[in-house]
C-alpha cells in the first residue's frame, strides 16, 4: 500500500484548476442570514459529507471519474460589509468566466446568488435562471435592507427579465410577493405537466441554476437556515434536476445548507444532490 | 427606521387581551411523562420557532394580521403535584371562556387537555373531542396512576359520551384499549372517506380539538415525548385540520412537542400548523 | 404496589435462557467502520429505545408477550482485532444454534453478518440470504482490507451460491458491484412485483434476514454510519419483511444503526422493526 | 478467549445479592425538578460511564474487586405521583435494612433523599446526615409545594435534630434559608479547619452521606438539573468524602445528575466519586 | 394559588420602566463574528437561564427584589448592514440615557459597545472605560473591515483618550495590539496589586464596564465565539467587578455568549455575573 | 482586497514541502478506541479550531509566522486492520525523518505513538521518551489484544530502556501498571521539583514528547476518549512543555482529541498547545 495524505475536498475533485472545465468553489457568507447563521460552515460539511457517498451514480450508470473538475476551497470574505463581500464574489466568478471555467459554487446564504448571476448574465446575456426555493425571496427590503436573502430574486430581476425567470417549489412568502410572481408568470409546481412546459420554454438557452435547499422538505433536509414545512422528496428534487439534463447549465449554485452537528444527514443530502447534478450536465459518457 | 423592541410572543399575537376573541396560552406541565420529560418547554419553543415562518399562508391566501389574538405567556404550574396542576388549568380555562375566549393551548404534555376539555364541556354541553394522535391514551391507569398522559382520553370518556369522541391517527396502544376503541366505534383513519364521515358527524356540534403532534411520522416531527415510526405526513394533518374548516371549533390545544436542540425543525412544524388551524377556523376573509 | 427492579433489556425479552427460543443478542463491534464508527453502541440504545413502544402491535394483532425470549446482554469483543472479533462471534452463534436457540443479533457494523452466516449456514445448507441494505457491499476489497463493511456480501458470495442470496434496496456502490450483482441476478426492488418473485423464490428455504438499517431513507433513521439519501420508507420496509411470514427464518441481524443523541427517533425505529419481525416470524397466535 | 455477555452494570457491581452487604439501586425520579428534568436518566448514565474507569484507585491503593457489592438496578416508580413514588421508595430501603444491606442510591433528584433518610432513621436514631450541595434546601415550600427538591432538607429537620444535620458547600438559596441555617448553625465551608470541627462532631454516630453533584463547580460537573457557578473542584469534594474515612457510613446518595449527550464528563465524574467513596468507605483492605 | 403568567425575561425584571432607574436591554447583534456566529441569541438564553438562580446572593447578602429595573426585550436590527445597526443602537443608548435610566445591555458581540459607549460619552464626558476580556480587540482593521468585533477598543480610543482605557484578562492579540497597549499602558492584570491601583486610577469617574465573557476561561464559559483557553475564574471575574463596588457605573454591558445547546452553564454563569453585579452597583442596600 | 482561496491546515502551515523542516501530519486511525471512537476526526478538527488562536503567543512573544513548516493533511489508512495501519505510520514516519523533517503528527489514539516511536527510535538511538498522560498505558494485554491505546508503552519498553522513559500526569491504571512504574521509575508528578529533575535526566538526550490530551482535567479538555477527573490544568501543561524548551525536540504527537460538536473548546485547546509547543521548540527569534 502507498503512501497517500488526503486534504479535505468534494470526492474525485482533484484536477488541476488549468485542467478542469468546471470549478467548485466555496463562498462561506451568511451576513443576512435572519433567523439562524450558520451556513458560512456548509462548505466544509459537504465535503466532508461527500466522502460518504461513492462516485458512481447507479442510477445515471455515470461516475465522477469521468469529470475534470476541481475544487478551489473557500474564498476568503470579509465580516460585516454585505456590499464588499459580494463584490468580492462577483469579481471572482467574472475571473473564473474569463478563464472558461463554469463556477459551482457552494454557499452561503441565498444572497451570494446575486453577484454571481451579475457575472454570469455578463457572459450570457440570454441566460434563463432557474430558481428552486421553498421561498419566493421577492421582497424589496427586509427590516429596510435591500440586500438579503429575502429579496435576492427581486434583486436578480434588475437586470433579469421576469420572462427569465423561473422558480419551482416555492411554498412561502408575504401575499406582495406571491402577487408579483402571479403577475411575472414565473412560478411552476414540481409536477411533470409543469416540468415540460419548463422545458420547452428553456429551449437553447444557456441556464443558471441557483438551488436553495430548504426547498427539500425538512424532514428529508433539517438542516437549512429558514426550514419550512411541507416540501419536495429528494427524488423529487432529481427529477427536478433531470429536467435540464439536456440544457447549457452555465453555473449553479447551492446554498442554505446550515450544518448542525451531530447530524450530518442535510450535508450528504447535498452532497449527492451535487454528484447528481455533476454527472447529469458535465459527463460526456453516455448514460 | 423606527426603535422597535422584541419580547419573545407568537407571530402576531399582539393584540390587547380585552381585544382578543382568541387567547394563546402555554401550559408547561409534563409531570407524568414517562419516557422523556421536556414538554415544558415547548410552549417557549414553538413561540421562538414561529418566526421562521411568514404570518401569510399562500395555500389559504390568507395573513395571520387578519386575526385579533393574543398571547398571555405561560401559566404558571407547581412541579410534582399533578391534581393542583389540573386544577389550575381548569380553572384558568374556565376563567378565559367565561370572558368569551377561545383558549388555544401549547403544551405541555396530554394530560393537559383533560381540565381544558373538562372546563369546555361546561361551556359547550354538546361538545365533539377531536383527538389527533399516534396513541390511543385510553389506558384505564399506567403503573397505577390513573391520571397519566396515556389515560387522557379514557378519563375524557367519564364525562364526555363515547359517540362524541373521535380519534384519529391512532397506531399504537395496548389490546385493551384497541378493544375499548372498537366497542365505542371512536376511531377513524386518516382516508377522505373516512374524514367525510366524520364531517357529517360533527354536523352542528362545536368542537374541540387535541391534537397531540405524535400523529405525524417522527420523520417529519422527530421531537416528541414518546416517537411512534410510521405516522402521517405535514400534509396529512392539514388535510385533516381543513375537515373541520366550517365547524364552530371552540378550543384547541397542541401537546407533547418535547424541543431538543440544535434542531428546531420540529418546533416549526408545530408553529406552522397552529398558523394554518387559527387561519383555517378563525380568519374571516374569505380564502 | 410491589417494588420491582428493572435492569435494561429488550422489551418483554425476559424469558430464561432455557425456556427461550429465542435469543437477542448484541454484538458491539465497529472496527471496519469506515465513515463514522460507533454503531457499538447500537444495542444498548435499541434496548433502551424499545421501551417507547407497546410490546402489541395493533397491525398484527400480535404480543410480544406470547413469545418466549431472552436477551443475553452484549458479547465482549476486544478492540483492534478484527479476524479474532469476528471468530469469536462465529463461535458464540454455532454454540447458540447448537442449543436449537434462534439468534436475532443487534450490531453493531454490517460485517458481524459474515461469521453468523458462516455458522447459520453449517446447520442449515440449503439457506436463502436475504440482504436488505442501501449499499451492495460487494466489493472485493475496501482500502486493501478484505474484511470490510463493504464487502461482507461478497465474502459470503464465498460459501453461498449467487442464486441464494437477495438483495432488497440497494442503491449505492462501484460499477463493478452493479456489473456483478447483474451477473448473479441476486437485486430486487421493493416493488410488489418482484416481492411476489422473491416469495416464490424462497419457497421451502431456511432463510436468514441480515437488515442493514440504512436501507431506510435517512428521513426516517437518519442515525448510521454512512447514510444514503432516497431510501425506503417504514412501511415499504415492514411490508418487504411480510413477504417471508410464512417462510423458516432461522436467524437474523439488524445492523448499521449508529445512535446520536439527543434524538433517540432511530433507535425507537429500529427497536419497532424488531418488535414487527419478531411477531411476523414467532409469535404462534394467528393474526 | 473464552465467550462473555456484558449486561449493563456499575463497575464490578456482580455479587449475588444475599452475597453482597452493600447495594447500589437507582431511584429514577425527578417529577419536582423545577428548573430542567431529566435526572431519571442518571442511574443508567452512570452504569455506562463508569465502565470508562478502572477498578483500582492508585491514589487509595485499593481495588474494587476487593468489595463485594451488587446492582440491583432501577426501582420502578410511578409518574405524576410523588406520595406513593416517595412511599415506594421509603419501603424498598427499609426492606434493605432490615437484611442489613448498606443502600447507596443513584438519583434522580434531591426529594428521593427524604424517603430514604426516614427509613434509615428509624434503623439508626442517633443518625448524622451530612448534606454535601450547593442550595440549601431548607425552603418550606416552592410554588405552594412542600415536597420538593429545594424543600428537602427542611422535611429531614423534622424527624432529624438540626444538630444532627451538617450542610457543606451551599453556596445559594433564599435569605429565609440562610437565617434558618445559621439559627441552626449546621453550615460548615469546605475548608480543612471547618472539616476537622466536623470530624469531631460525627464522633461515633453512624452518618448518612447525601450527595447533590451540583456542589462541584459547573465546569467539573455541568450536567445538573440547577448549576450554580462558582463551586468545588473535584479534588476538594474527594478531599471532603475522606473526611468521612473513619466513620460508620450507612447509607450514601448521589443526586441530581442530567445526563446532557454527548458529553458523558459529569457521568464519569460522578462514577469516579463512587468509586472512591465506596473504597474509602467499604473496602476492607488497609490503604 | 392564584392565577400567574409569565413571559421570557430576566429575573425579577418587572419594575414599570418609568419606574426604573435602570434598563436591561437586549442588542442580538452578530454581523462581523468571525470564528462563529450566534451571538444573537444570547439574550434570551441569558433570560431564560436567570430562572436557575436565586434572587438573593448570599455572597453580598442583597436581594435583586431591592432594585427597581425592567427589562425591555430585544431591540429589532437589520441583518447585513452594520453601519445601520450600530446607529439604531447609538440613538437606543442616548434615547435612555436621556430619560436618566442606566443601560445594561446584553449582547450580541462585542462590536455593540462601540455606539453605546459613544452614546454613554457624551452624557459621561470624564468617563473610564473598563474593558474586560480575553482579546485586546485593538486591531486597526480585521479583513479589511474598520468595524469588527476584533477593533471595537481601537474604535472606541477615537473619542476615548487612552488614560481613560483600562484593560483587564487579555490574553490574545497580535504583537501589534500589544505594541499599542503597553504604549498606551491601558492593560492590567487580574491580581489584587493591579486592582487596586486601577481602584485609585477611576477614583470620581463615571465608568462604563465592557465585559467579554471570553475573560472567563473556556472551562467556565465554554460557550463564547472565540474561546482562549488559559482564562479567568468565576471567582476571579466577581473579585474583578468588586473592585468598582464604590464608583458610579453609568452602564454596562455583557457580551459574546454564544449559546450553544444543549449545556446551559454559560448562559448561567453569564446571568449569574449580571445578578451580582447589579447588586454591587445597584443595591441600596448595605451589605 | 486581493481574491484569496482557503483549504482547511493548520494556522500559518503554509510552507512548501521541500522548504520546510517541520512537517505536521494527521493519523486518523482509532481502531482500538475500546470507550469510545471517534478519535479520527481529531486532525480536522485541530485545523479548524487553530483558526480561532492568533498566530501570535502573547506569553512567548514569538509568532508562527517566524517558522517554516507544512501540514500534509491526513494520512490515508485501512480500516480494521491493526497492524497494516501501524506499519504504514511508520514507514511514513521513517521516510520523513529520512528527509529530515520534523516530524508533529495529530491523532488519532495513543496506539499511533508505537510506530512513530519505533521509527524515531532508529534515527536516534539515545531518544528519550516523554509521556504525558492521565493513564499509565503500561498493561499488556487489553482483552487479549497486545496492540491497544493501552498496552502503548508497555509495547514502547520493549525497545525504549525504562530508563528513557518518563511519565508525567499518571493518574489512572491497574495496580500491575503502578508496580511497574514503581520498579522502573518513570514516573513524575507535575510539580515544579519534579519537573526540574526531568530537565537534569534529559541533558543532551534527544526527545520524543507524546502528550495524551486527557492529561488535562476533563473540565479543560472535556472531548477525549476516556476523560479521567482529576487532571492538570491548562498552565500546568504549559509549565511541562517549557521544561523542554532547551531541550532538542526531534518528535511529538497530541493524541485521543475525541471531537464532540457542537463545542469546540477541546479542540481549541490542543491547537493552542500545539501553537506553544511550536514557538517553545522550533521558533529561532528570542522570547
């Protein structure tokens, strides 16, 4: 047997960053985080967690061997200043970009979405986001804040049409919220009659996914900053997923993952939601 | 921005007492818990755990701020004697029914309900019990206490007739009180038939509802006193909570929520479906 | 009211070990855990878990009272020494099966499987595994080791044919341990359809049930050493377990649970799926 | 190696009972705990914990193989009723008197001292009782209750001469309790001098030690049902204990122990001082 | 026994706020936490575990029913805007201070003293600031960030001249903080010389006392956001606020827990330092 | 701000390989843990706990940033295979020194310590060993294995000469284990004169420092595998370290930190024992 040191990363990413397409990346900022802080630590807990799972997927009959990817580790974010870590953020994922990388980024809170879909849009101008939430995350302000993970979608509509917009699962916010998307036509249900209509209406876009995972139900993952009841199965969330398995994904972010120990379920949770995601839009094999 | 203080209270239970039709109260007494002692403090718990949640619920496109409610606190109990406890609650309810309140009780453990729906049944002589629940709790004493969480509903049936008890989610108990739940004909499943029955039976009559959190799977409500696997989903029990949607519900109590940290998500399942059941039988906008 | 002791054990297993059939037994070893150890103190936390159950099963119509068991406490196992653990249990169960006991045997890790099935198999030659786990456990090697968690279903490929083993729920694994099961044919889904396959199968065999916990969706038991997200639920694995009510079970393990407190929801269903399998296989009262 | 079964016991606690002239048995009741329950979990806590120590104190030289003492494990007690649990209670010990078992008692709570220090007054009237705590315990109520944990001490006073009563380490209570206490004058300091004064004072009575953990400083012993800061080392409590070396103990317990997972310090402290308390006091080998 | 309801707040708490003279208040700010977040939630930890201890402190012979003071609950913040939140806090401070109350203010982390103590010196200007902890918090900047929970005392030295600071218990800084402390001569130690001749040096001065509770060593007060093993003692921290028994503390404030079930003893010792300290300060009384 | 990316090491570990001469390394192997496992989380944790320390020592006036050294991250292990993993520590230790690192390696369990030892022992021949530990580690067996966590330096004293052996901290073992001691001679107390004896023993004698953490009273160091009450405090393990400060220091390893979230103190406190250890040894700059 050889001798081998293992340093912490998400399972098989071990490319070299000018060898891999596609980067992973953490961005450990949870500074508008309303009821509980936290998710900063999520980053490290799916890697961590992801050495629980295997890399091939018996279900794709895909494994990350077959990826070049690599993991970047955490980018160093300030404390208390919303406005210079997410510029900080958006600068990062616009360098990335410019190297041709598609950026895979771990939050965080919800509102690091916002600087990288900034980037990304740069570089995309037709890109579609889609938004998987248990919240509608359209308020204008939150306790007089216009920069929350309460309003991150509301932000993203600044500069992204409503038309390219699409949010699916979403289960909660204020009646002004619900109003809003009513009048944008953006949100679908989980079912497989939405999910085609999807579908089409994404056709030859290049797609962002930013994926809230309290959009899963608490039961199946506890951990997450706002946790409300009533949501998706994971395989619900994968059918989800499959949904854009032929699409350009040009970026995705996962976030609101808040690890609590001893527990480590909600991380492996995201964790293989990750691989799933991996194999169904970066492998070349053949399923 | 305004200077704004906190005390700890439900979402949106700020209205005046003199004001309020509908009175919030916790009842932290868990004397005869006998696996996990700890119910006390869910009162606490489920108030804290309310903030997660917004007060506006899109499935019924209704707000809490529609609703004039109050929380009083917690009353206070003496620890180690039951009968003095008892008395206490009785007399509080009473006290709050006679000021034309409806009581909506967070225990606590299950032995609660029995003043609350003794004090009830004075006011209400045509009184239905709704008791939501994963144990029968129609033992006749345990370990020779008759007055016990698990013989709340057996002492209930010596002054409220067997015809107007209805049970259910009931999945565990002894051969006993399966046979004595026959006899009376009182249980009923979770299935639309069967919670078409039962709203044909309630025709006209107020009601009461128990509902001890254990119906629900511990997967999705792991935070309880004694956990019974293979119980009902969140959307189960709403479901059920709508059966009653047009009935007069006179009182209600939610029990045996036993908070363990770090995670809350029990705690907020519990606030959520208080939310949906004071939206669902006390709101009166139209939905 | 008489003054009784109680020390800790299984619920109802209070027989005398000459008067009982039946034998629980613990075998606290975790020494090839690779994720998390700590599955060693599974058997106690079963034990004090199960007391939050009724010893009758309103499903069954079923006691535990009408059967006669005992439980003999945890073997003694050394530490660090796998082959020697692993002996001394094949020895301890080829004593108990000598002594016409049946043994249910609570892990501890998956690979205590393997020298119970070697005896099991040496007193019954024509025995049917069943395999019911989330993972194939069918590597040859695990880090250089042999003896592994994850290859205990291919070292008892090693005195057992292919077709007398079924495996029920795997969804995790390498490519090679799918391309192998596929050429053995040993995977079963927990579909009716292949339930009725396997029942057919069986038909006439001794069969010994080896359930490794983590089959389970960590929803449900979210407590073991390497959880596996989109599982089975409680009731599919009851009802898989129905499928051999009629069948010879000769032996049986339940492993992989690794309690974390403070939540004890694992263990409690854990100790219920005891509780069921013990009625469906050996309680003589018909149902 | 020859094939053992462990059941869960107290360090080398395996002597028949008719055997063994010292006994240990658990008394899980903690119905008037105020502040948090839980102390029922205790006894067991402290079985496992103590398995975390060895038998041998090399600071006494003695070994507790050289005692011969047995486990009888928990006293089953009803719940809600702290008359007949305490009844219980006073029967049981009063039946180990009487075949000349010395009881050393595992709390729960504080009140089980109250049943037992009758009955073994009644067996040794000219009976000491040193007090060893951080809360006075002389309250004559709490909350309208007169048996409590914090009354405790005030109920001994009425069958136990305040002069037979002797408090060390109170370091909290009402300024009621503290002016009894000192018109009684039976609190003494932990220091060396105040031990000597009470050396004197037990001169030929038989003494019954009763031990609330909480007398150690939270950070030795933080799981406890009310922690005071600002306590006892543990050294100073083993220095405390041998006070008593000389002396003719008849009758020890160890109460208010929480078992607060995961951390299992405060079971081991408490095991240790067990141990060394049943060396100092039982064992007949010369030191 | 009559009717009572409590609601969350801090022991004997209950005077009219025109009735007090003195206020508690809470500021649940965590924004610039660098190691772990959380300290939000230390204020209502510290209400809740005030209820474990006494009113009465038999070290001082004082009784908290002496002082009239109320508690106002948490003061609501914006999440992700410091500047914001520490300007709402500076107008909460004088807003008080201009009705002549004394503010007792419950952190949140450590960056609140900076506007309070502002607020404080402008009513105060000869005021003394005594800052107890384990860290200088003396940093320039921390990140990049001018406010920080790490540069509160260099902040705090732009309107506060240097011969004003007192530093007591730090242990932890960079060699630069340290350069800076010795050249101000602002750091004292914890030794009976050391107070008294910081006794002498505010001898007339109004003084404001910061108290971080990581001055404590991590073994009695575990739970803070960057504990430094080596630290103080409970007895140790009282003799430390003894020494400002005769001067006129003009406020106060209690920083860095970070609650952190399911232990409470920090949240304890930090309610219990809070009780004597109002009682050294505040009690008519004489001792 | 320049974009900077972290992965998890240790504090200021941030040399290369090739330039460093001091190399930490993490052995997560815990295969004979016999209370409780878990130690193999230990490097982790100890990297990310030394993020709450400055890099800077106060007490020393010395900074990690004047040393030169790297973290390799973890050595990779089998599972359950005792000897495979000692021989793959060794042969990596001996590589190392054969490269003339220094070799700091993280824990783990004590049984690690055989092999680095062994390996040592063959580049320095007149190595004396420095033990620091609450238990004495001489048995020689334990449950018939001669490979544990407590057998360690018994197995070391078969190629260590008892008089190259020195025990400090001793408080726990069997009688054999103390006559041993006794015979040999290696056993010292923590005080001032004993430690001054040490110093005159070790003259010009390269050292190997193994230092158990559960040396620390488990109110310090309460996250270990089998805390023993009655240990040193935090200076005290400082005052042993200086000792050696002269001293050439060629190995040393902090074993059995047994993580336990959510506190991290345990953790913290071996990452600031290791800060000291690094700047007394190995930093050039005079204090």
């Amino acid at each position: 047997m050889e001798t081998r040191f293992n340093s912490l990363h998400f399972l098989n990413a071990q490319a070299e960053y000018t060898a891999a397409s596609l980067v992973l990346l953490g961005c450990p900022f949870d500074g508008t985080s309303s009821y509980q802080p936290g998710s900063r630590f999520a980053p490290n807990a799916i890697r961590e967690a992801s050495w629980a799972l295997e890399s091939y997927s018996p279900k794709l009959n895909r494994d990350l061997s077959e990826i070049n990817f690599c993991d970047l580790g955490d980018l160093e974010l300030p404390f208390g200043n919303t406005q210079r870590a997410l510029a900080l953020i958006e600068q990062t994922i616009d360098h990335l970009l410019n190297e041709h990388k598609v950026p895979i980024t771990l939050g965080g809170e919800h509102l690091i979405s916002l600087p990288i879909i900034k980037a990304v849009k740069k570089y995309y101008p037709e890109l579609m986001v889609i938004h998987l939430d248990a919240h509608a995350d359209l308020r204008d302000e939150y306790l007089g804040e216009q920069l929350s993970h309460g309003t991150v979608m509301r932000r993203v509509l600044e500069f992204v049409e409503g038309s390219h917009l699409i949010q699916i699962g979403i289960r909660s916010g204020t009646r002004e919220e619900f109003l809003l998307a009513r009048k944008i036509g953006c949100q679908y249900k989980a079912w497989p009659s939405d999910l085609e209509i999807i579908k089409q209406k994404i056709n030859g876009h290049p797609i962002y996914l930013s994926l809230d995972l309290d959009i899963l139900d608490p039961a199946v993952l506890p951990d997450t900053g706002t946790p409300e009841p009533g949501g998706l199965t994971f395989d619900q969330v994968i059918e989800i997923l499959s949904t854009f398995q032929a699409a350009e994904v040009v970026g995705m972010d996962v976030v609101e993952l808040l690890p609590q120990p001893p527990h480590q379920v909600s991380s492996i949770v995201a964790a293989k939601i990750i691989r799933e995601a991996l194999l169904l839009y970066f492998s070349s094999s053949s399923p």
